[in-house]
C-alpha cells in the first residue's frame, strides 16, 4: 500500500472545510439578498400608502378650512 503524504491529506482536508465554508458563506449571502429584496419591497409599499394618506389628509383639512370660511358658517356663528 502506497503512503499518501501527511501534506497531500491535510491540502485535501483544508480545500473541503474551505469548500463547504464558501459554500455556507455563499447560502447565507444568497438568504440575505432575498430577505432584503422582501424589505425593500414591503417599504416601498408603505412608503406610497404613506403618500396615499397625507394627500387624503391634506385634501380633508383643505375642505375643513373652505367649510369653516364660508358665509352660512358665519351666519351660524353670529346665532
């Protein structure tokens, strides 16, 4: 039987734990794009709900200002 190398057995031992490290390095990478692709987008949905509600606020303290400068408001007051 030949004898292989104690060299030769620790360069293979080395490349297969630096094989699965890159390995595991590259799934947790590839799980944490994912997971910030889903952020990303949830935020950006929010962000225009958001936008969705100041302009319907604006709109709804817009009509409250006209309501309370208007004459038959004034009229009411004076009762």
């Amino acid at each position: 039987m030949d004898r292989v190398p104690l060299s030769n057995i620790i360069l293979r031992a080395l490349i297969a734990v630096l094989s699965l490290a890159l390995t595991v390095s590259v799934g947790t990478w590839w799980r944490a794009r994912q997971d910030l692709q889903i952020v990303t987008a949830a935020n950006a949905s929010v962000r225009k709900t958001l936008g969705d509600l100041m302009v319907a606020i604006t709109q709804r303290e817009r009509d409250i200002d006209r309501l309370t400068k208007s004459p038959c408001n004034a009229d009411e007051r004076s009762q």
